[in-house]
C-alpha cells in the first residue's frame, strides 16, 4: 500500500530532506506546502493519509492550521515537527489533536518509527 | 529488634539502585562500550548483593550476583552485546519481583530457571500471584502501571499525554499520577503512574508500551492500590507532637512579628524595626533547627545491626572479629543516612575480609564538629601495602612508574576509592574487586563530604568519613570570578589563603604554592568556567580543596566570605552542565552555583595555573 503525504513546512530545505525519506520508502508526498494556510488548503484538496507539519511558519503557523484540520476532519494524521525547546507548543499541539511529534534535527529512523505507528494503529476513528 | 525498619531501608534503597541500574543498562544498549556505564552498572549491582545478603534474602543476593558477574564480564570485554543487554533486563524485572516479594513479605520467587540461562523469562505461575482478585463475575481486573521516559526524551509531558492516549485505547484509564489535567499545563516529568482497568495481562502490557516511542521502563502489576499504599508509606515520617505543637506556636508568633512589622513600618518607627528583625531571625533560627530535627535520625538507625553482621561475616571466615560502636546517638539528616548505610557496610566488609587477618577489633566512632559529621572506621589489622597500591596503579594503568613513585603513601591510597582497583586476590560474595572503595567514594562525594584513608603496615587502616548534618542547608564559601559570584559546599574547603605573587613557586611551567613541607599545584577556576584569563590579584586568593584526593589550589578572583543556604536542585534543562551540584539563592536574589569540584576539573583537561598567566 502506498501512502500520501502532504509535507508543510516554510523551508525549502526540510521539505526536500522529509521527501526524500519518505520517497525512499516508495510513499508519494502528493503536496508540499509553505505555510499554515497552504496546508489546510491542500489537506481539503488532497486528504493525504500524513501530514508533517512545522509549527513556526509565516502567514498561518502550524498549530491555527492543525486547528483546522483537526476541527474539520477528526481522523486526520498530523505529526508536529518541532525545533528544540519548543515544549510547551508541542504540549498544545497535541491537545490541538496531533498523532505525534519529533524534534528537529530530523532523525530519520525516529521519523519513520513515529509514521509507522501512527499508519499501523488500529485507529478506530479511521 | 524491629526488622521492618530494615526492610523498609532496605526496599526503597534496592529500588533506587535498580532503577539507576535499569537507566544504566539502558543506556548501554545505545552505547555498548561505554565504561563508565559498565561501570555504574556493575557498582549498582554490586549494592544491591551486599545489602541483600546482610538482610539475609539469599535469592535477591545471588541474582545482584549473578548480574554483577554479568557486568564483571561484559567490563573484561569491554562491550556488552545486545543480547546481554535483554538478558539483565530480564534479571532486574526478576530481580524487581523478588523486591515485591520481600516487600510483601512473601517467601522469594524461584530464579533457577534465570539463572540456568535456557528460558530466563519469568515463569507462567507469577501472573497467578497471590495478589489476582478472585472473583466469581470475573470483574476486569485493574493493573498499576509504571512508565519512565528515556533522559533525552524531548517535551516529556506532551509525549506522556499521548502515551495516556494510547492507554486509553488499551483499556478504561481510572487514574493517572500526575494527572491529565497537570500534564495539558505542562507539569508532567519524567514518569507516570497509571490505573488501567484491561483485559490484556500485565506482561502483554509491558511488551505493548515498552515498544512506545521515548519509553525506557515499564512496570506493570496487578492490583489496584497496594503498591500506591506501600509508596505512600516511604513517604511519609513520624513527627512527635511535642514538635508539631512547636511549629505551631512558632507559627503564631512569626504573625505576630509580621503585626509588629507592618505597624512599625506604618510608623517609620526604625527602632521598632530593627527589634521586629531581631525576632524574626530568632524565630527563624529556630524554625530551621525544628524542620531539621524532624528529618533528623540517630546513626544508630543504620548501625544497630553492624556487630551482629561482623561477627557472622568473621565467623564465616574463621576469624575472630570485634566490632564497638562510640557516639551512635548523633544524628543526622535521614537522605544522608540512607545514603550511608551502605558506604559503612563496605567499608566494614573491607576490614573483614581484607584488614584483620585472624583476630583484631574495628571501632567506629561518631562525632560532631561543628556542622559537620564525622564517621571513623578503624581496625587493627594488617593495614593496606602501599607498594602493592603502587603496583596495581601501574598494572592497570592509572598512574605511570614515575608518577607511582613520586606519589607519597598517604596521598596514593585514595587510588583504592578508583573503580575496577582492588589488591584483594580473590573475589568473595562480599567484598573484593575494589568496588565497594568505589561506592563508598562515590557515596561520600554524592553527600558533599570528604573521604580520608590513613594506614599503616602492620598497625591497621583508618577511614574518616566528613559529612555535612543535613544535605539541604549548608555552610558554603562563596567565590568570585568575572563579576559572578559562586558557592562551594565549606567541607569540600580544606583552607583559604591569600598569597603574594612572590610567594608563588614554578615547576617547569606549572605554578605550585609551598605549603608546610609539599607543594601544592595550582589551578584556576577561570580556566575551568571558560571564562577570559586575565593577570592574577595580588595578594592572589586560594581556595585550598581536595580533588580526588589530591590538594589543589584553587584561584579565584575574590573570595567572598561564607554563608549558610538552601541548596536547591538545579533545575531542568540547565541540570546537565558538567560542574555544577545545586543552585541557591542569596537575600539579595541572586542565583548562585554550587560547584561541584570533582566534575569541573576532570582529570583529562585539568586548568593549571603556569608562570604567564
């Protein structure tokens, strides 16, 4: 099974590095977007199966954004990618409906630990 | 003799070095050759055997054993593979059982099958424990949980919030420690505690949430409350009334003074004031010498025991061994005397096995000076050879020839505190192996106190064990260096001094003060902080310290006069600085550092002071 992800994240750089982990996997990143607005938009558009989601973003950061999505599709799998020190956001996201959340620098085998949980759990509101 | 004082000593202890022990080996699965791990894992271990076996539980003391042979093994190795790293997890879950069992005050569990090796896991018959409701309805049973994060695990409330998510979906969640409220503020640490009504049984829990992301231990029992009940129990200590009615007269007089501050302040009456202060600091005085004395214990409450346990640990040996007890009624501050316990059951097991050849006496002799405590172990025996200690540095690589050589003997016996050091042949149940100076080293420091070891060929071995009264409020030296201000707990201090530039000695580049008969090398706590260098004061001041029981010379800047504090725990993230041992705050509301010496001067990178500087 292939899986769809939609990556947000404002630099050019991490978005790059998350596709290619999860490119490697033989998933398809089916949307990347820049910033929180972006994100909400192409998550109704695109309803991928992951979403990795930074939380410091210009426009609409990552948390008013899983807001949205969290408040309008309750099943969504949106894992919080966090720079250091950002505790008390990531506390908030998850209250804010987040699967799970890593903390940059990105650590790849963590990375596909915290999305293999999450796809494998057997979500009874999936 | 009431035993259950023992025993509850004795749990709690055994807990904290399996815990630290399952942090340890832990740790190693990351890091498999790490030393000072293997290390701290064997030491655990070995605290564990000694305590158990003078308790008398043989099951608990020959699987610490058989751990610590373990680690013994994995040390000569010098890696521990993984799958040693599964096999003493399942020793210290065993060994966690046997714990329960004691606590209980059931007959120990069987450790046959661990130990043959075959199928170590824990046999069927513990789910059936005495401790499973029998109930006609079958009623789901409740199951006490246990979870630990890993130490690097990132914004542990959150991860712990999602954890009591995921606990959600594998049962009815009834209770979680702290509670789901205080981990959406932020307040969780590094564990939770949590009641689960489930279905699944509690080794299929354990495998569940141990494979959970940041999750370093788990511990799952059946049973709702017994164990909340015994923890609650550690907890909490008996305070006679007397007391209680002191702090509460005490309490009615501090409102007092703050009526008679608050008008003479109304009426800027200074005298009236200054009197109020006077009361105030009385008051306080006073305060702080009661809270003490309700966490405060005689010695006697760790040594009652000692005669009896020397004289069947002679006895096992064939010898004939006295050991007399002076000045046990001091007392001390209980964390300090858990803490203790142990040190002196080594180092009476040293004098056993390895001081008193057939016949002799040890005495230990308690006294206080000033604030400090002091412990003295002495025996008669044949004292420790200090060219065998000079050897045995040499062969295990410690100290070069010369160095060995130029060491003077008082000054080379405190390379017995080192680990993996002992000139003991052979390897008893008790002692040996060097690792028990170790833990009494490590101990002592941990305490803030100082460990010295005098001996004499042929006239015995003496250790004196200086401690603070109570390890929350200590006397400190406050030091200065670039405009900061910083504290060193004053049993750490050997002296200060001020001394002229002139006054100062150079050994090639290295600068040495000459004290009495021996120089001593000095060291610069600029350097250590990283801090700029600059010329040095004259008079320079020196701060005269012990580390790892060398003299050293300290300069600071300025030295800034002593006070009594507070030590707090230096908070989180700001904990893992090398250096540091607690925090304070001074009247004025300064932060202040206790520094912990033996951590900012590592032996690798040691900041002398040379001749330009």
């Amino acid at each position: 099974m292939t899986v769809r992800i939609l990556i947000v994240d404002d630099a050019l750089f991490m978005r790059t590095l998350l596709r290619d982990i999860f490119e490697k996997q033989g998933w398809e990143v089916v949307g990347e977007a820049e910033n929180g607005q972006e994100a909400v938009e192409q998550y109704r558009r695109l309803k991928p199966d992951l979403v990795t989601m930074d939380i410091v973003m210009p426009e609409k950061n990552g948390l008013d954004a899983l807001w949205e999505i969290t408040s309008e599709y309750p099943e969504a799998a949106v894992v919080m990618c966090s720079a250091l020190g950002q505790d008390n956001l990531v506390l908030q996201a998850v209250q804010y409906g987040a699967r799970d959340f890593i903390v940059k620098p990105v650590d790849e085998d963590r990375l596909l630990e915290v999305v293999h949980r999450i796809l494998e759990a057997p979500e009874a509101e999936r | 003799m009431d035993m259950a004082k023992y025993r509850a000593l004795f749990l709690s202890e055994s807990r904290d070095h399996l815990n630290n022990l399952v942090r340890q080996v832990v740790g190693l699965e990351q890091d498999p050759t790490n030393h000072d791990g293997i290390d701290a894992a064997f030491r655990e271990a070995h605290s564990i055997k000694g305590m158990a076996a003078s308790m008398g539980f043989q099951r608990t003391a020959d699987l610490a054993h058989h751990l610590e042979d373990q680690m013994d093994r994995f040390r000569q190795g010098g890696s521990v593979p993984a799958s040693g790293v599964d096999h003493l997890l399942e020793g210290v879950d065993l060994l966690e059982g046997l714990l329960d069992d004691i606590a209980d005050e059931k007959p120990e569990r069987e450790i046959k099958g661990y130990l043959a090796g075959e199928n170590p896991v824990v046999p069927e018959e513990e789910e059936a424990s005495p401790t499973l409701p029998v109930s006609e309805e079958k009623e789901v049973p409740v199951c006490h949980l246990m979870l630990h994060l890993a130490p690097e695990a990132e914004a542990p409330s959150a991860r712990l919030l999602l954890l009591a998510r995921e606990l959600q979906r594998l049962g009815e969640l009834t209770k979680t420690e702290p509670g789901l409220e205080a981990l959406e503020r932020g307040e969780g640490e590094f564990r939770l505690e949590a009641w689960l009504r489930t279905e699944l049984s509690p080794s299929r829990l354990e495998e569940l949430l141990s494979s959970f992301i940041d999750v370093s231990h788990v511990r799952v029992n059946l049973g709702d409350t017994s164990t909340e009940n015994r923890e609650e129990e550690a907890r909490t200590v008996r305070v006679r009334t007397d007391l209680l009615d002191r702090f509460i007269r005490l309490t009615g007089e501090l409102i007092t003074n703050r009526t008679l501050l608050q008008d003479a302040q109304k009426n800027q009456d200074w005298l009236q004031v200054r009197d109020g202060l006077n009361q105030l600091s009385r008051m306080v005085t006073d305060l702080h010498y009661h809270v003490l004395q309700v966490r405060m214990m005689p010695l006697q409450a760790v040594t009652d025991r000692l005669p009896r346990i020397v004289r069947e640990l002679a006895r096992k040996q064939g010898k004939q061994i006295r050991l007399s007890l002076e000045g046990e009624e001091l007392e001390l501050d209980r964390g300090i005397l858990e803490e203790l316990a142990d040190p002196l059951m080594h180092l009476l097991r040293n004098s056993v096995d390895h001081g008193i050849a057939q016949q002799g006496e040890i005495h230990l002799r308690a006294w206080r000076e000033k604030d400090q405590a002091l412990i003295e172990i002495a025996d008669n025996g044949r004292g420790i050879d200090p060219e065998a200690v000079r050897e045995k540095a040499i062969e295990n690589g410690l100290l070069t020839a010369v160095q060995a050589r130029n060491l003077r003997d008082i000054d080379l016996l405190s390379y017995i505190c080192h680990p993996g050091f002992s000139t003991a042949g052979e390897v008893t149940e008790t002692s040996g192996r060097g690792v028990g100076m170790d833990v009494v080293k490590t101990a002592v420091d941990r305490l803030g106190g100082v460990l010295h070891i005098e001996s004499e060929l042929g006239v015995g071995t003496r250790f004196v064990l200086k401690l603070p009264l109570s390890v929350a409020i200590v006397r400190v030296l406050l030091v200065e260096c670039k405009g900061h201000l910083m504290a060193m707990p004053i049993t750490r201090v050997l002296r200060t001094l001020e001394l002229e530039r002139d006054q100062l000695q150079s050994s090639g580049k290295q600068l040495m003060i000459p004290l009495e008969d021996e120089l001593i090398p000095l060291l610069s706590l600029r350097k250590a902080l990283q801090m700029p260098a600059r010329p040095m004061n004259s008079p320079v001041p020196i701060v005269l310290a012990e580390i790892r029981g060398r003299k050293v010379g300290l300069v600071v800047d300025r030295l800034a006069g002593q006070q009594e504090v507070f030590v707090q725990p230096v908070p989180y993230p700001i904990q893992q600085l090398e250096g540091t041992s607690g925090c304070t705050i001074l009247g004025d509301g300064r932060v202040v550092f206790l520094l912990d010496l033996q951590g900012l001067f590592l032996p690798a990178s040691t900041p002398v002071v040379t001749s330009e500087d």
